[in-house]
C-alpha cells in the first residue's frame, strides 16, 4: 500500500507505527545520531545535485525527524502550525520581511 497526500500529523502516525518499537529500544540519543546522519546524507545528495538522490535524503530526515518527535511526545504539524501558522516567527509577516542573515 502507497498513500500519495497525508498530513504531518498522518505521517507523523504512519512512521510511529513502523518504526516506534524500534525506535524506543534505540533510544533518543541513538536515534538523533541516525537523524544527524541522514542530514549528512542530503548535504552529499545537494552537493551532487541528483533530484532524484535528495527527495529520497529528504524524505529519510523527515522520518527520522519524526521518530524523535513520537520519542519525545511531540505533536510536530502543532508546533510547526504554533511557531509558523500565521507567518515568520519574527517579523509576523508572510513573505517574510526580515533582514537577511549572512
């Protein structure tokens, strides 16, 4: 079974019920060192600048994100939603307008 549109929250449930039993016997430590090196992995795909290499980087980051979102308890479509649903954190505006960092 493939499913083509779900929500952060969906995703956030789907991973949970693949991954969370193992996930819980790795530990948070263990499983932010897996998320870490996934990001490394995307950081290689970019470099390469193979699309297809980096949606597949993309999407193991998302997932290992995740896995140490349900480890932690954390609902990650709420806080994305409380810190970005009515635009930059910052300047409160949609674009953006703050001043660009270096």
């Amino acid at each position: 079974m493939v499913l083509d549109i779900m929500s952060i929250r969906e995703l956030q449930k789907l991973i949970g019920d693949i991954y969370l039993e193992r996930d819980r016997k790795r530990g948070v430590p263990t499983t932010y060192i897996w998320f870490v090196s996934e990001v490394g992995e995307l950081a290689d795909a970019l470099i390469k600048g193979e699309a297809g290499d980096v949606a597949e980087e993309a999407a193991d980051v998302m997932a290992w994100l995740l896995s140490l979102c349900n480890l932690m308890g954390i609902d990650l479509e709420k806080a994305v939603c409380e810190k970005y649903g009515r635009g930059c954190p910052r300047c409160h505006a949609i674009p953006c307008r703050c001043e660009p960092y270096r």
